[in-house]
C-alpha cells in the first residue's frame, strides 16, 4: 500500500517505511525527511491521507528503518 505513488508533501520523496496500523490506516513514514501520515484505503480508493505529529508514539524495534 506505501508504494503506490505517494509523495511527500514536504520534500516530494517517494520511498516510505510502513509504521503501526490498524483497521483500514496504515502509518508511513517518508525515508527522506522523517513526516510521518496516517493513510487509509478502501476497495483501492484513497479514503484519507493526514499528516501526524513526529513525536506520536512509534516503536522503532519493530519498524527499523529503510535505506540507511
């Protein structure tokens, strides 16, 4: 669901790293800048795509990060 062309609002970045989910959202995180968005999608449409605060909890032993 993460690489499906998104990009960061921010610095236009196209690779994310997948963070905590539930339901329909998923968590991702841009591997250029750090922003991190809530995204959900139903039947292959986009539903909701929202910016969420860096500092909300993320557990970094289960995502590791990517590319670096």
């Amino acid at each position: 669901m993460i690489d499906d062309g998104f990009t960061c609002q921010d610095c236009g970045g196209f690779i994310f790293r997948a963070g905590p989910c539930g339901g329909l959202s998923q968590n991702i995180e841009c591997a250029g800048c750090g922003q991190r968005f809530n995204v959900s999608r139903w039947r292959g449409m986009l539903v909701t795509f929202a910016r969420i605060p860096n500092d909300s909890e993320w557990r970094e032993d289960m995502f590791p990060k990517v590319l670096q």
